[in-house]
C-alpha cells in the first residue's frame, strides 16, 4: 500500500516489543523502533547476570536479528525531546524522526526518592550495563577481602544490604545466599569461615507485598533458612560511609547495598504536564491514548489507566500489563486501519511468581487463586521464564546454564571484564 502511516514506538522492552510482534509484515503501517540499546533482554532475569548464574547473551537479543525480514526498522539513540505540533522526536544523535503515530514504551528506571548518596553509592538491577556492573564489584569485593586481614573490616566488605522486599531483593538475597553456602569457600579458602551476612530491608509488614499470605510465610521461611536476615517495617534512609542507615534509628556497615526499592517511569521532554500522573506516568484512556493527544500512546510501565474498574489505581509496573498491553494496542491499530472501532483494554492477571535459591519457587497464579510452592512452584518458574525468552538461542543457553548450575552448585561465569581496560595503540 501507498502512504502508510508511520508509527514511530520508543523502546523495545515487554510493551513494545510485543507491540511491533503483532505488526511484522502489516500492510497499513511503517514501523521504527527507537531504543537506546542495540539488543533486548529479558528483565525479570537480570539478577542472575548480577549474581553469576547467567551469561548476558542467555537473556539479550540483537534487535536487528529480531526485526530482519519484517519490515520493521530500527534506531539505536536517546530520544532527547519530542515536539508534538511538529510530529518529530529530536534524537540524542542529533537527527531528527518524524511520525504519524507515536508509542511510548519506555519503561521505567530505579527511584532513589531523591537520595543522592543511594543514588551514587548503591547498585540497581535495571539493565544489562547495571547487571554487569554490580557483576564486577561483587567479585572485586570478595577478591579484597580475600586479602583483607582486619576482621572487622572484612566483616563490614562482606555484608550485602538489599532495600526492597520484592521479587527483585527476594531473587538476589537468594542467588547470593546460594553463593554464600556451595560456592565461596570453594573459590576463597581464606572466606571459607568468614562471616557474610545478606540482610534484606522492606517497608512492608511482609515480603513480596502484593502477593498472597501464604507467599508472605514461604518466602520468608525459605530465606530464613538460607541464613538471609530479613527486617520489615523498616526503610533505607541513608547510605554514608560503609553504613546503611535505617528508619528506626539502627544502622548496618555494609560493603554492598543493592537498591531494590521502587521505580519510576522515564519520562520525555514535550509532553504536557497535565499528561502526566503519578510516579511520572503518562494518563492513558481505555485505549491506552495519552491524554491531550489523538496521535500519540503510551503502553507498560510508562503508562497509568484509571479506566479498569479491577485497577482504580492503575495496573502494577511488571511485565504482564505490559506485553498485554503492547498486544491489544496492536490489534487496535489494526482494527483502526481496517475501519472498526477500538476495544478497550482489560488486564487479565495471570499471577505473581518469584524463586529463591536454587530449590524454591513460590507463584500465585489466576489473581491469588491457586497457589503454588516448592517443586511445583519451581516447575511453573522455569517453564514461565523459558517459555517468555525472545528466541530460542536464549532458552537452549538458559537451559543449559541452569542445568549445571543445578547440577553441580555452581557456574563458571564468575569472570571480572574491565572494558574500561583498553590498550591504547595510538
């Protein structure tokens, strides 16, 4: 077809990634993909690349692999700013994009709540780069206090802080503890006996908030057990000189805090103020179209809806809202330049999971309906996440990976890679 409409999507996480899925080979409309990485990669296993359990390659894809032959284009850049009367994005390449229609999928980044010393002093857990930058320090960390002769200051190098209670700090404090227990005295003797301790700190009355109560007492059984300390009720406030300062007045020394605590949506210049909502959300109808705009929508967790009755809040910033979202939009799309009218969007819940350790998994599934743990919480893990990788490449290496890692209480990609390490040959 002559003079398609140019649909313009920012980011190629779950929302848009599966948004451009259901338009390959469409005959209605042009599709660029605007991302400031080269590849995708699959979020909810991040801190297994943090933790040295995973490869980065096991959940990352190339996008132009992923988009050859389907008529979709891509563009590696920042969008700096957007001007919408004059329907182009100014790119931080310093080019220009124009479009008819507009998606932002953009997802969100880590909320520090405007801590300037956790923002500076803290790890993420929001992309590959984050992953394999705590990756480097973790094992630099243990490599120093290999050597470190003080006990008390090795005490201090080998406790790790994690803020935040959900599956995040919930699957590191237990990929950590794994590591703690089958694998540092194997790699360290001299850490063989040394106190490491992995305290994991939560708001909330309970772990993993908004999953069931019976989740609540398995997760914090299972890390009790792994020797994890857990304390609730209690927030990070600061994080000054080797110490975490906690909201009621104790403090830990700690080498390592892992912040885990929130986030917040990326946000873009050239949108109106009044378009936005909380946690720098864009406002979306039932339709997911940015309010103030005709041309112009936002899908996952950049976007808040207030039009389904189940979310008078809003749908929760995790992957499911968001691949169902970038689906249903897509078929609207469709349904739009066929002539019909669009349908508005229902988020069906198909549950919570989260894994701790190498043994235990617990999953609400069907809005807290059925829940499961222990083997057949762990079953339902594994085909969940193998089944929701990009391609299969990354569920044989998956697979694999965690084949071993299963197999033998350990992996062999505990590797310290310094990019910043280049020989100059001036």
């Amino acid at each position: 077809m002559k003079n398609k409409l140019h649909i313009v999507v920012i980011g190629g996480g779950f929302a848009g990634l599966n948004f451009v899925k259901r338009l390959y080979r469409n005959p209605f409309y042009d599709i660029t993909v605007v991302d400031r990485n080269n590849y995708n990669y699959f979020t909810p296993l991040l801190y297994q690349v943090a933790t040295s359990f995973l490869e980065p390659s096991s959940i990352s894809y190339p996008f132009r692999r992923l988009f050859r032959q389907k008529n979709v284009a891509f563009r590696m850049a920042a969008v700096n700013d957007v001007d919408t009367a004059g329907k182009k994005l100014h790119l931080g390449d310093g080019s220009e994009l124009t479009y008819d229609i507009l998606v932002f999928a953009a997802g969100s980044k880590t909320n520090f709540f405007g801590n300037e010393n956790i923002r500076r002093h803290s790890f993420s857990l929001k992309g590959i780069d984050d992953a394999l930058f705590l990756r480097n320090e973790l094992l630099k960390n243990l490599e120093k206090a290999s050597l470190e002769t003080d006990p008390e200051e090795r005490r201090r190098m080998l406790t790790v802080v994690i803020a935040g209670g959900g599956p995040t700090g919930v699957e590191v404090a237990g990929m950590l503890a794994e590591t703690k227990k089958y694998i540092l005295g194997n790699d360290y003797p001299t850490l063989a006996k040394a106190p490491v301790n992995i305290h994991v700190i939560d708001g909330a009355p309970a772990l993993l908030a908004p999953m069931s109560a019976k989740t609540h007492v398995a997760a914090f059984k299972a890390l009790n057990k792994l020797g994890v300390h857990v304390k609730l009720n209690t927030q990070v406030r600061d994080f000054r000189n080797g110490s975490v300062e906690l909201s009621d007045g104790t403090a830990i020394e700690a080498g390592t805090l892992i912040w885990a605590a929130g986030v917040v949506a990326n946000s873009f210049n050239g949108i109106a103020p009044e378009s936005i909502g909380r946690g720098k959300r864009m406002i979306t109808d039932a339709f997911n179209k940015v309010k103030g705009y005709a041309d112009i929508f936002a899908i996952g967790d950049i976007s808040i809806q207030f039009t389904d009755d189940r979310y008078p809040a809003g749908h929760p910033q995790v992957a499911q809202p968001a691949i169902q979202q970038g689906k249903t939009l897509a078929k609207n799309l469709l349904r739009l330049a066929k002539g019909k009218p669009m349908q508005p969007f229902r988020y069906f819940d198909r549950g919570d999971m989260a894994i701790i350790g190498r043994q235990f998994a617990v999953a609400d599934l069907f809005r807290h309906k059925l829940h499961l743990g222990g083997l057949a919480g762990l079953l339902g893990w594994l085909f969940i996440h193998v089944i929701s990788l990009v391609n299969y490449n990354n569920k044989i290496k998956t697979l694999y990976n965690w084949a071993v890692a299963y197999a033998t209480r350990d992996q062999a990609l505990r590797l310290i890679f310094r990019p910043g390490n280049r020989e100059n040959r001036g």
